[in-house]
C-alpha cells in the first residue's frame, strides 16, 4: 500500500512542479520548482500505524518531510483562514 500511496503522491507532485514552473515562467522566473515537504491530510480515523505508513509513502515519494494534519484540523484552519 506505502508504494501504490508514494505513486499518488509522486504524480500530484509532478503537477504541482509544473503548475508552479508556468506561473514562474509568466512571472519571468525561469526556475525549476523543488518541492522537498509537503502536508498531507488524512482521515480522523486513521490509526497511528497508518500515520506512519502515509509518512513513508512521503519518503518513498521523494519528500524529505511530511506533516500529516487530520482532516477535521485542516477543515478548521482552512475555515479560519478564509476569516482573514
């Protein structure tokens, strides 16, 4: 399962870096984007056991670092943000 997770996330990484390298690119930015951490939301439910296995599907992805916040927590900060 870590393996099939770090394809998943291997992929939405490769979009982000070409989202971010067009933006760059019509900014005047000729950059290559690095994406080296990243937070991932995961269900409320989730066992540590499965925490854990999400953080090395991170690694195995190409990610020196993953924070995992709980939907519920990123549901609220995303409501508190929209606030601002």
């Amino acid at each position: 399962p870590e393996e099939v997770s770090a394809e998943v996330l291997k992929r939405m990484l490769a979009d982000a870096k070409a989202r971010l390298s067009e933006a760059a690119l019509e900014g005047s930015d000729d950059g290559e984007f690095c994406i080296p951490r990243a937070v991932v939301t995961v269900p409320a439910y989730f066992t540590q056991r499965q925490c854990d296995a999400t953080e090395r599907a991170g690694q195995l992805a190409g990610l020196e670092k993953v924070k995992l916040l709980k939907e519920p927590e990123a549901a609220a900060l995303a409501y508190g943000l929209e606030k601002l």
